[in-house]
C-alpha cells in the first residue's frame, strides 16, 4: 500500500516539476527563437544589403555566402520592406 502511495506522489512531483520547467522554459525559449530571428536577419542585410541598396560588405564575399542565403532572401526582403507600426514592437 505505501509503495502506491509513493508512486502517486512521485507522479504529483513529476507533474509539478514539468509544469514550473514548462513555465519557466516558454519565456526563455522565445526570447531565443527572437534573438535567433534578429541575428539571422542582421546576417543577411550585412551579406546581402545590396539587394536594397545598403553596400556593406564587398561583393566578391555576398557571392560566397549566396548559396547558404538563397532560401531566405524571399522572406528576408518581404520583411525588410514591410510597413510598420508601433503595435509591432509590442509583440
């Protein structure tokens, strides 16, 4: 009988410890996909700001990197040249 008690409160334990690592974790874990999206999106205007007129870094190196970019520069200008307003700083 005291081995299902034991069981019951390990379960209760568990449960507690999964749901305070849950809460603590969600916070942490998108301000890293945040930081993650700005550090990729500062990436590609130094490599590929020329595309919207912003020379930083010579060509000769955008045109290594192109192949690793590609995939991302549809999405990358779409959003560079979205409009913004202030409830977008907020989110």
């Amino acid at each position: 009988m005291t081995e299902t008690k034991q069981s019951k409160f390990r379960q209760i334990l568990d449960a507690a410890k999964g749901t305070l690592y849950g809460l603590a974790g969600h916070d942490m874990a998108r301000f890293a996909l945040k930081t993650r999206g700005s550090m990729e999106h500062l990436f590609i205007l130094i490599t590929m700001g020329d595309l919207l007129g912003v020379p930083i870094l010579p060509p000769y190196y955008s045109l290594r990197l192109l192949p690793y970019v590609v995939p991302q520069i549809s999405t990358w200008k779409r959003r560079m040249l979205r409009e913004r307003d202030l409830t977008d700083a907020l989110a």
